[in-house]
C-alpha cells in the first residue's frame, strides 16, 4: 500500500487532490474497537475461495485487511458526516452480540447506507489492500473502471444512491468454518449489451460479527434472492424509510446454503429491454431469462470465461 496519495487525485469528487492518508473504507472506529476483526477470514471470487501458489490451500488471514482509497479531506470529512456519526453507535451494538439488536427505522436507515457505501467502495477500481498478497490476488474482485459519475459520487454529494444497487443482510455461521466448500447454489450475473454499452453486474459479499452482507449491482433487471424469497435475509436497500429492522428470530444459515454469486454470462439485450419491467428476475435458475430470447427482449446469449 502506498505511503502517501498525495500524488493522486481524489477518487469521489474526481477533483481534488488526495490527502496523505485518503479514505480508510474499513474505518478507524470499527478498527479501534476491533483491532483484528473476528477473523480468520476466507477471501472468495466468484463464490470459489482464493487459493494460495499450491492451488489447493485457501488464503486465509487473522486479521481484517485494511483498505484505503485515495480521497481528499473535504470527501473524506463527508463520508465522516453522512455515514459514519450516524451509523457507528447502532453498528457497535449489532456487532458486539450474538443475537443481533431489534433496530428502530431511522438505525436501520443509518445501517443500510453505512453497508451500501462501505461494500460499494472494498470493491472500487482504486482501492489498496494492505496486504500485499490480498492486494494482488484480489484484483479480479475490484470493479471496472470507468463507472458512472453518479456510481460513487453520490457518498459525497448528499444525492440519493443511484438505481440499481440492493442489499441484502442475513445470519450466517462462524467465519471460523472451513473454508474449503463448494456449493452448486450459484447465481450468474450477466455483462449486459443494449444500446451499444456494455454493463457489468457485478456483486461484493462479506461476513463479520455473523453477519453476511451483500451488494449487487443490476440496474433495470431485478434480482431474486432465493433467501429473501424463503425468510433467512432480509433486503437492506432499497427499503421503505418506514421499515424496521429485527434479525433475532431468523435462523442461521449454513455455508452449504448461502449463495454464490458468480459472472460468466454475457447478454445481448434489445433496445429499452433494461428497466421495462418485462425481464424476469435474475435467480439461481438463468433459463427463465435466455428463454426470452423469442419474445425480442433477449437478441442473444452466450456462456463467458467467468472472470
């Protein structure tokens, strides 16, 4: 990880110069309170665990990899105001427990909006992992760029998250559990052609504290979450402001029931196809969707490296 960004040019305005340190994604309070998070932890791609140079040992880490991003003190001081004062206290609480808190509707706003721009900046083409290792072998995890100027920019605007973004919170069992599963529970997210642009869906998944949180990108193609669907995870965004929030009576969900979340799917789509409400959810089962493919919406697909 570099010394100093002084050099680099803040990646959220896009306009102003870095400060020496930028932004720590993991931030100083949770990292105070939890020195070495609650490793060890397991590093995926595409639901598959990293593997060390021996091809069959998965990297695992004590300690929670810390993660800065280049960004000015005025951003930085922002992401401070929206998301940090507001959501730390209630997080402390749902992280110090085993049974998580019941949440009044304005802490869960907070929570939500601390995960959606928290999991949205781990994955941010800019980001630095402290360690070196990680850092290299989780560059296929980073997001492409260039994204839209709304992706990120949002954090620091005071503007609303752009469509197309959810999130979703559920139990999940120790990350201390072997790490060496494989589940056939696989949900594809297709690189999408229409218009003569190309999108990326694209996911970020962690667990902490017995929490796994999940981000997905899919603007105008709505997703499925299969434990959304049967009541083990709960859609933390986008949610009504009225909603609260109370994870103790859900059940724990084992590693051989979560999801992977994988690419390897590209999809040509016809023109308005995205966001005319005539696309089938995204699920586990891709079939639904390149059945569409003589209604017009679907002009084509074809399977792709995964990567």
């Amino acid at each position: 990880m570099p010394k100093a960004f002084a050099a680099s040019m803040c990646a959220l305005c896009g306009h102003r110069p870095s400060s020496r340190l930028g932004e720590h994604v993991w931030p100083r309070w949770y990292l105070e309170k939890y020195p070495g998070g609650p490793g060890p932890y397991g590093w995926f791609l595409n639901g598959e665990p990293l593997l060390r140079r021996d091809g069959a040992t998965p990297v695992r880490e004590q300690e929670l990899t810390r993660v800065r991003l280049p960004a000015c003190e005025e951003c930085n001081s922002e992401l401070n105001r929206r998301f940090e004062e507001p959501a730390k206290e209630t997080l402390r609480g749902l992280f110090g427990t085993p049974t998580p808190p019941a949440l009044t509707a304005a802490e869960t706003t907070a929570v939500a909006l601390w995960f959606l721009k928290t999991w949205l900046l781990l994955p941010h083409p800019r980001v630095y992992y402290a360690n070196t290792i990680i850092d290299r072998i989780h560059r296929d995890m980073r997001w492409p760029e260039p994204a839209p100027p709304d992706f990120y920019r949002w954090t620091v605007t005071g503007g609303s998250p752009p469509e197309g973004l959810s999130l979703w919170i559920y139990r999940a069992r120790s990350e201390t559990e072997d790490l060496s599963w494989r589940n056939g529970r696989r949900l594809v997210l297709p690189t999408v052609r229409q218009d003569g642009r190309t999108m990326r869906f694209a996911s970020h998944e962690v667990t902490l504290h017995g929490l796994t949180v999940t981000l997905a990108v899919h603007p105008g193609w709505p997703i499925d979450h299969p434990l959304e669907a049967d009541g083990r995870a709960v859609r933390l965004w986008p949610r009504l402001v009225t909603d609260a929030l109370d994870l103790s009576g859900f059940p724990l969900v084992p590693r051989e029931d979560s999801i992977a979340w994988s690419r390897g799917l590209r999809v040509d789509l016809a023109p308005g196809a995205l966001g005319s409400g005539r696309l089938p959810p995204l699920s586990l089962d891709p079939m639904p969707a390149l059945s569409l493919m003589s209604s017009g919406l679907v002009l084509g697909a074809a399977a792709t490296s995964g990567r």
